[in-house]
C-alpha cells in the first residue's frame, strides 16, 4: 500500500474500480477478485483490520472508562450520531462523528455513517431477509415510482450465492412472501416467542411469527473456515467486531477474501471526487480521488467501475461527477438523480407482559434477537387505505431483577440476590416507505468539505401513508398481542428523524425506461453503461425487509454481468 | 485485597482524569481528585467519598473506597453529566451538608459511620414515603444521584462481576428453552 507509485498512469489503471469497501462494495471487490480482474478498491476513510483493529472487542464493562456510557461533551457534539442505538462507549469509533462530515438538513434527518474499511457492514443489525415479488411488484401494483425492471427469478440465485458465503441462519418456514434461502440453523424461539408464534399461526390468515433470519455462524461449513471465520460464540457484542469472525461483516470476510486473491488493491483515505467521463468513448474512463491526508488529487483509470458508495454517498459521486455530456451529474439524462429516496420507517414500539410459562428461561444469548414478523398487509391485495406494509421484530425475555433498596450489608444483600422478573415482550415496526420526488439529495450549492467536494443537502420527511401505517402497525400489533393474552400492553410512538433507521435507499433508482430512471436491469447507468451502482442508491422502492442482503445479491450479480460483458 | 492496590488499579482504569492522591482523607480543604468542570475542595469531596462509603461500606467484602467507587464517582459526574446535572448535583450537595449541619450540628465528614448510616437511612425511608415533601429536595436528589452512581460503578466492577455474580464475555451458547429450575440449581 505505502508504495503507491502515481507517477505512472500504467500503474493507476485496473482493470476495475470499485468505489467503498462495505456490504455491497466488499461483495463487488470478492467477486471482481475470484474472477481474476485487477481491481482498485477505494474508500474514503481508514483502513479496519479483522481483529487487528477491533480495539474494544475483548474488553470487560469494567474496562472502559465510563463503563459502556458515553460521555456529556461527546453527547452534546454529537447530537445526531448519539442517537443511534449502538452508538456507545464500545463502538464509537466506528461511527462518524457529526462535525467530522458535515452535510445540510434542508429537512431534519439523521445520517448515521461508518468511514472505514468495512463501512458499516462492521455495525448492522444482521438481520437478513430476501425480496419476493410481492415486494419487486409493488411500485407497478400500486402505481408508484417506477416498474422494478428486475424480478424474483433473476436475483434468486445470487441471494443463494451471497447466503452461502456469509453465513445466513434461518428456517425454511416456506412463506410465498418471505422466501426460503440457503441457511444454517436458526437460532430457535423461546418459550413465549414459540407460543406468539403458534397462537398468530392458529388466529390469523398469512401472518407469522419466525426465527429471525441473521448473518451469523450457527453451523459454520467449510467456505466459513476458509475465510478464518470460526462458529458465533453469541456474545452479542457485534458492533466492536467478532473476533470469532461469527457474524459477517466485509472486514472479517469479502475484503480479506479478495485481497487473498491477489488481484485487489485496497486504497483507503481516498474519497472519490468524481468519476470521470470521456465524450468520444461515450463511457467512464477513471475516478478522481483525493487522499483525504496528503489532499492530493489522484486519477485512477478503469474499464468498469462499481459504485458502492452507501446509498447517499453513492448519489453524491454522480451527482458530483459532471461533464458538458452530463451536466447534471453522471448519466442523468432522466434527471431522476438524487429523487425519490426513501427510507424505513422504525417509529413504533410496543411493549407487554405475559403472565405464564414461568417454568421456563433462556441461557446465554440470541444472536438473532429473537422472532421476525414478514409484512402481512396488502401482500395478496390491497385492504388498507395506505399504501405497502411493514415487517415486525417480534421478542420475549426475562431478566435478571436486583433491588438496590438500603445501604451497607443490607445494599450488597439486595443486588446479588437476584430473582428472576416475569415475561416481557416486545416488538418494533420496519414499514415501507414510498419514494417520491420531493424526497431527495442534492449538492449545497455554496458548501465544501475540507477536500472541496460539495456537501450534500438532504430533504427527505415522513408522509400521510407513513402516519396511517404507523397506526395500523399499533393497532394490529395491540390486537394480535390482546388477544395472545399480553398484559399491561403498551404502545409508543416517537418523532425520530428519518435517517436513524438507517436504511436510506434510492436515489439512483433501477427502471426499464431510461427516460424515468437511472440504472438498467443490469445496475448499469442507462447512459453510462460502464458505470455499475449496487447498493441502497439502486433502489427503486424499499418494501421493508433489512436491505443488506439485497444490496450483497444485486452487487455479485452486477459483477457477473460486467465479467460476461467483458468477454464479449 | 490490598486498598492501595486497588484504588491504583481504578486509576489506570480511570486514566488520567484522577490523579493519584498520597492519601485520600487530606482534610486541608485541598481536593485530591483531579476534575475538569466539577469544582470541589476537600471537605466536599471527602463528603461523596464518605457518603458512597456509606453506601457501600468495607465489611466483610469491600467497600466503595476499597474499590475506587469513589473516584468512578466523580468521573462519571464529571464526564457523563451535563452542565444542568452538574449544577444540581452542586447544589445538591451543598444542601445535603447543611441538612446535616442542621440535624447533627456537626458535618457529614465529623459523623461516626453508624451516624451516617443512619441518616442515609432515613433518605432512603422518607423517600418511600408518598406524603413526604421533602423527597423531591435537592439534598435527596444528591443523595440518589451518588448512589445511582455507586450502584453502578459496584455492580460493574471488576470484583462484583467476577467475585459476586457471573458475567460471561463469551455465553458460548443459547438455550431457547432452558428450564427455570436448572437455572436456580446453577
């Protein structure tokens, strides 16, 4: 790496680029590898080792400083960044930090980001679920965005193949609407997750309650092992990094596995400025890159190049990248870019007790989380007066209860006698949100970042459908948690921003007519065919499944197409 | 355990926000413990020492000061606080030594231990109790803030989550259905 010699242009030009090394651009830079392409991987922020560089992974609570809390003055610099979920002592240094990487809320929305090797694939939830097409047929059953130029049947065998490899667990419960996928042993539901499960079974039409379907090693086969990747111990301290390599993230495998080709170069501190676009060949030529330390600009040169920037980012390339062919950013004749991004919608909560199945607890600790809900509302028809639907988490636990009553012996007394508190239950709302023109991203027409990129401007908000399927989500789940007999059954809604689900998408969205969108079948640009975009910017609608999977899936079938192309 | 020991453990743990101090009971009015908002002289700070050692005094297992409780104490206020927490907190605590004053006609510090006990005692009781008024005070409010923070700080340690309960780094396993009376009998 250290040795980089730019002088020469020879030695700066690959066969392909792939610009960001996390869920979709290490998926791209692993199959770009095996088949034997010379391949520049970039991405903007430090270099994460496996293990290496996981600082926090083997520390005790006691270890840190603040014991887990993270501290006032990093809070009040932090507003938006410390509101996500695994944003703690043990894992900040995964996370940018809000002065790091300003961008302008034209609406309030919470961009949480991961710079480093490995992006955020280091900090997801893990939790993997394929499209249907109940989902592909949405926006042309329901008349929104744009026709998917691309079904079930096309992306099938590549969800098998990304499966495979990283390491999927789940049942085969042969649901039409969630479809079965090449999976290691679920992590079982407990007692009261299996009676939800059997009484939403028993009451209710097309509605279940799974093993929630998770990118961890139950059963580890030997692909896992090749990858130094050994079986998940269920410490559920995922967002520090595995040791164990027991969940999959680009860190403990795509990158080392592509890499260990011996056809990737991995550039990190380079933050693309621009992809740069030749008018007589009609095609991409290379990327610009500033070396985010030394702020030197370097043009690296390649026959194909992947975008997998992350979503927003990967808008904010093309959009930078502008040309008298493309004024308006690359390949955007449609003048779609940077429209129609959508998000999920995570804003509700329900909470409930249950009074029974005392004899039973759980021990040690699911990785899964627990139970998983697919969406059930308008999959057949349309029944609702919104649009779309939303998926569930679904789980039950028990815990460890202490009293900190009195002072002196009476204090150490209460909290090692422990007993053990009743069922509680809980579930959470992923509803589908509708792309539409008015959510978008642009770039600030007079704002720079410190290597003189335009910051990106975001306006994205909630709608009418958004509401009404929020309460459709709390009143459904009231009724199926009543009528499970849950007790004390407590609903909440808050107002976050979106954003903070972190499942942005859209953008660069897919369609058959290059007039409406901006990507082919193929994840090529319509009028840049050299140029592949494979991760959430691709997406034309986001149905309501966690969309890592199918930025993995869209990502190795993009390269098998650009390969085949290659060979023409 | 050796208390010398431990509180130097704590340190390094602590890192550099607490400087370590020759002898924790210097009663010349000079803090020991380095903080970068909170400003506390001695006599104060003896008083969240004391009052955590109250809390969690040395018996036949360690006590707050043996485990460098205090000083997380401090660190987590400072650190973790902010400036509104912070503010009630000094208050709080300068209502809680004129309480005692009152009370006692002496201060926290000069109490005996069994004084002391006594009247966390009472905050904890007059807390419990709905029609009392006084547990909205500030004084309260300083009492349960170092306890939250005791409590926390102990049941985090090193020493508790080896030596009181088992805490596992690495579960290894899960058991969907694991029977309650296995898990008693473990």
């Amino acid at each position: 790496m250290a040795n980089f010699n730019i002088d020469s242009k020879s030695e700066r030009t690959f066969d392909a680029i792939v610009i960001g090394s996390g869920m979709s651009g290490g998926w791209a830079a692993k199959e770009l590898g095996d088949k034997g392409l010379k391949t520049l991987v970039l991405e903007r922020g430090r270099d994460v080792k496996h293990n290496k560089d996981y600082p926090t992974t083997n520390m005790y609570p006691w270890e840190f400083a603040h014991h887990g809390q993270v501290t006032a003055e990093i809070r009040e610099a932090n507003p938006i960044v410390n509101r996500c979920y695994a944003f703690g002592e043990d894992a900040m240094h995964f996370f940018v930090k809000d002065k790091e990487h300003p961008y302008v809320q034209e609406k309030p929305f919470d961009w949480i980001r991961g710079y480093q090797v490995g992006g955020k694939s280091l900090l997801w939830a893990r939790q993997t679920q394929r499209w249907s097409d109940f989902d592909f047929d949405g926006p042309a059953r329901d008349g929104f965005a744009v026709d998917w130029p691309i079904r079930y049947k096309d992306i099938a065998p590549w969800y098998s193949h990304i499966e495979k490899f990283a390491g999927i667990s789940g049942n085969l419960d042969g649901i039409a609407e969630l479809p079965d996928g090449e999976f290691l042993p679920a992590f079982p539901l407990n007692a009261v997750e299996q009676r939800f499960s059997k009484h939403v079974k028993q009451h209710y039409q097309n509605r279940h309650v799974i093993s929630a379907r998770c990118a961890h090693l139950s059963k580890p086969n030997q692909i896992h092992f090749d990858q130094g990747r050994a079986q998940c111990q269920k410490r559920t301290l995922c967002q520090r990094g595995c040791p164990f390599g027991g969940y999959f993230s680009a860190n403990s495998s795509t990158i080392p596995w592509a890499l260990k080709s011996g056809h990737v170069t991995l550039r990190p501190f380079s933050v693309v400025e621009s992809i740069m676009y030749d008018e007589k060949l009609g095609k991409a030529t290379g990327v610009r890159v500033i070396d985010t330390n030394t702020k030197e600009a370097i043009e690296y040169y390649a026959d194909v190049i992947f975008l997998n920037a992350a979503a927003l980012n990967s808008n904010l390339v093309l959009l930078n990248s502008t040309s008298s062919r493309f004024p308006n950013g690359l390949g955007n004749d449609s003048g779609t870019l940077g429209k129609y991004v959508a998000f999920h919608n995570y804003s509700a909560h329900i909470n409930a007790e249950w009074d029974g199945d005392k004899e039973w607890t759980t021990d040690g600790r699911n990785p899964a989380g627990g139970g998983y809900i697919p969406r059930f509302r308008n999959v057949y028809k349309q029944e609702t007066d919104f649009l779309r639907g939303y998926a569930a988490g679904f789980s039950a636990y028990r815990y460890r209860e202490t009293s900190s009553d009195g002072v002196g012996e009476d204090l150490k007394k209460n909290l090692v006698n422990d007993s053990l508190s009743g069922w509680k239950v809980g579930s959470h709302m992923m509803g589908e949100t509708i792309p539409k023109k008015s959510n978008y991203v642009a770039l600030d027409k007079s704002q720079k970042d410190q290597w003189g990129i335009p910051l990106l401007k975001i306006a994205v908000e909630y709608d009418d459908n958004d509401a009404k399927m929020k309460k459709d989500y709390v009143e459904q789940m009231t009724e199926m948690f009543t009528s499970a007999g849950f007790t004390n059954i407590k609903a909440s809604t808050d107002n976050r921003a979106p954003g903070l689900d972190i499942h942005e998408m859209g953008g660069v969205r897919m369609g058959n007519d290059p007039k409406t969108s901006m990507l082919d079948k193929w994840h090529r640009l319509h009028a840049c065919q050299n140029v592949y975009v494979t991760d959430g910017a691709s997406m034309t609608s986001t149905s309501c499944q966690n969309p890592s999977l199918t930025y993995m899936a869209f990502a190795a079938r993009a390269v098998d197409h650009a390969v085949s192309e290659s060979k023409k | 355990m050796n208390r010398r020991i431990a509180i130097r453990n704590m340190a390094l743990i602590l890192g550099s926000a607490a400087v370590l101090p020759s002898c924790l009971h210097d009663n010349k009015g000079k803090p020991v413990v380095e903080l970068k908002y909170l400003k506390l002289n001695g006599e104060q700070e003896n008083l969240v020492s004391n009052l955590a050692e109250t809390i969690l005094p040395k018996t036949n297992t360690p006590g707050a000061k043996d485990l460098g409780i205090n000083l997380f104490v401090f660190k987590m206020i400072d650190d973790c606080f902010d400036q509104k927490g912070q503010d009630e907190f000094m208050a709080g605590l300068k209502e809680f030594g004129d309480v005692v004053d009152k009370k006692y006609g002496k201060s926290f510090n000069e109490l005996t231990a069994a004084e002391r006990t006594a009247f966390a005692n009472d905050i904890e009781k007059q807390s419990k109790d709905p029609n009392n008024k006084d547990k909205d005070a500030k004084a309260t409010g300083f009492y349960w803030t170092v306890k939250g923070q005791t409590v926390f700080g102990y049941t985090t340690s090193k020493y508790f989550m080896t030596e009181q309960i088992i805490y596992e780094l690495v579960p290894g396993r899960y058991n969907a259905m694991f029977p309650v009376k296995k898990k008693a009998a473990v």
